[in-house]
C-alpha cells in the first residue's frame, strides 16, 4: 500500500539454514521493490546468521538492529550488502556477555589504539624492524614498490626489496627511502640473514625465478606474510609453518583448499579456520568483513568499503602487516591490527570523495595517519 512509511522485518530469525520458501519469499520480494526504508530486527530475513551467505531471497534492510551477541553473518560474507546500517543492542547482558568464552572478536578503527601505542621519543629504525620484501618480477614492479612504500608508512624502520633489475631504477626513483637490489642466491642469502621479517608474494609470477627464492625462504624461521603467487605456488606443495601469516582472496583460498571459490563463500570462517589447520600460522581470508584466523582465535574486521576492489590493495595491506610483524606485534595481532588499518585507511578517502576510483596508492596519505591513532586531528587528510 501506499500509506507504507516504515517497513519492519521479522520475517524470519537466526536460525535460517536454507532459501525462504513462499509465501516467506513472496513478501520479501514485495519488502525490496516498496519503497519505504527497512528496518530488520536482529537480522535481515534470508541472511545466515553464521555464515553470511544469502541461499535465496533476502531483505535487503536500510538498518538492522541486533541484539545480545553480535552474530558473524552480520559482519561477513554478503553481508555488506544487505544489512544496512547495523546497530547493536546488549539489552542490560553487557556483564553477562563479558564472561562468556568466545572465539570470535569484532575489530574495528577504535581497536587500533590498543595495538599501536606512542612511540618513544629516543626509538630508532633499528627498534622498528628491518623488512624484506620479494617479489616484483618482470613487469610487476608496481605490486612490489606498492607493498614497500605501505610498510614505510606503516612504521616500519628499514624495509629492503629484491626484485628483478629492470624494477631497481623505478622503485628508486619514485620512492628513494626503499633499499632496492636484484634478487639472486647471493642478495637472498645476505637479506635473509639482516631482516627480522620477511614479506614474500607480490608480483612474484610463478617462473624458476620466483619458485627458486620461495624455497630458499620456506627455511627462514622468523615471522614471514605470503601473499599472491606465494600462495599460488603454495597451493602447489603444501607444508605447514607456524610462522607466518596467509593473506588469500577467495580465488586463492580456493586453490589453497582445492575446492570452489563459491565453496569458500558459502562459509568464510570454516574456511578462515581450515586454511590454520591445513597450513599453520595465521590466516586472513579478505574480503567483504575479512575473517582472521589462528589456532585459538579469530576476528571478523569491520572496516573498509567497495572503493578497495581495485587492482594493489592485497599488495599494500602485505606490507601493512609485515611493517607491524617489525614493530614486535605477534603474528595474530600484527594481522588484525593490519586489516583494520587498512580498511580504515580506505574508509577515510571513501568519507571524501566516495569509493569509485579509489587506487591502492591513494590509501598511503590516510594510512600514516591512522597507524597514529594518539594523534588528534586538527585539519582533515
């Protein structure tokens, strides 16, 4: 009806395994196409509250307001897309809630004071971590430049590159602070020795080249991010390694996995968790409400928009968490603390100027400043 100004869902609650069947589906579709805002009550009908996933019609809600816990498929999968607005009610169970064991933390822009205090007025480049990133052959010089310069504005203190000579000259040019040489036996060698991180992965391709630097540094036992051709030449001899942190898309945890990229979706914290059990260490399964996973934790990020699906991104947020990989922060934190900074990096450029063409680079003028969440701002970005 016309008179319609506001229209409530209740529809179904949290329990929803399957598609809405009619006449459930009927009035869902009738909710979507009136024009009058939705509001859902604890969650938007259709919408798996565990998962994410959306097995057949779903409210798309202009806000959602939940109550007692937070439920994951809020946060997650297609989440994004349908919830709106989400607003959180512990209806007087704060303290109750409190004592309850759960594995599952929601992280957002606020958290990122708890990981990153004040630095100390006499600290140096040597108490912030000395970086190595690989990577970068032939023609892939910007994913590697892109990941070294987000690791400088992340903090980290010394950050070397080795690449293929063709990218040395570029690199340089534009970003003088980078330590830039060709990756051989001899440069790995030497690097592997000086850093107390290494970042592996962006633009690395998958030729001898780059599988031959990828077995060297499988033996390197301090905190390690792998990322892109890393992952894909992973997928290819799985081991498992309790130091470093996966940072897979959905195409690349299907490899990873050996099943389908929708398989994956159907369920991103089973699958955050399978890639721990399967591979070691700590898994960031990115996306739309990006899942990390150790042995005995995992966080869902609540940062970031659509402005961040563009070509570099995965690249910079690699250099993000290894950065903080240098600065001390343990595996699981240094990723958690690194996807929020990212997405909320992102959140201040979308907050100006809007999320289409927003480029990976543009996220450098924004991360320095949240990578300083004691600072107070005094003028905008």
């Amino acid at each position: 009806p016309d008179d319609i100004s506001l229209i409530i869902d209740g529809l179904l609650g949290t329990g929803l395994r399957s598609a809405p069947r009619d006449p459930v589906a009927a009035l869902i579709h009738q909710a979507n196409h009136h024009p009058a805002p939705v509001v859902a009550l604890d969650i938007p009908s259709g919408l798996n509250a565990q998962t994410g996933a959306t097995p057949g019609a779903v409210v798309q809600a202009d806000h959602t307001l939940t109550f007692i816990a937070l439920k994951p498929g809020l946060l997650t999968g297609k989440a994004r897309d349908v919830v709106g607005h989400l607003h959180h009610h512990a209806l007087g169970l704060e303290r109750w809630l409190a004592g309850q064991s759960t594995l599952l933390t929601r992280f957002c822009a606020a958290h990122l004071a708890e990981w990153l205090p004040p630095r100390r007025p006499t600290s140096h480049k040597g108490d912030h971590g000395r970086l190595l990133i690989i990577g970068g052959d032939r023609g892939t010089a910007g994913a590697i430049r892109m990941c070294g310069e987000a690791a400088l504005r992340s903090g980290a203190g010394l950050v070397r590159v080795l690449t293929h000579p063709e990218n040395i000259a570029p690199i340089v040019t534009v970003r003088p602070e980078l330590m830039v040489d060709e990756l051989t036996p001899q440069t790995l060698k030497a690097a592997l020795e000086w850093a107390d991180v290494v970042a592996i992965g962006p633009g690395l391709g998958q030729r001898e080249w780059g599988r031959s630097a990828l077995r060297t540094v499988e033996s390197f036992n301090k905190p390690m991010v792998w990322d892109a051709d890393a992952l894909n030449l992973l997928a290819f001899n799985p081991d498992k390694r309790h130091n470093r942190v996966l940072t897979p898309h959905p195409g690349e945890a299907a490899r990873l996995l050996n099943v389908s990229v929708a398989e994956i979706e159907s369920d991103r914290l089973l699958s955050a968790q399978r890639l721990v059990k399967r591979y070691g260490g700590v898994a960031v399964l990115k996306g739309a409400g990006t899942v990390i996973a150790s042995d005995d934790a995992m966080g869902i990020v609540d940062a970031g928009n659509a402005g961040m699906a563009s070509g570099g991104m995965g690249d910079v947020l690699s250099g993000i968490i290894g950065a903080l990989l240098g600065q001390k922060l343990p595996l699981y934190d240094a990723a958690c603390a690194g996807c929020v900074a990212h997405g909320a990096a992102a959140d201040r450029l979308a907050a100006r100027y809007g999320t289409r063409g927003m480029l990976a680079t543009d996220l450098f003028c924004t991360l320095r400043r949240v990578v300083n969440p004691d600072v107070i701002d005094v003028e905008n970005d």
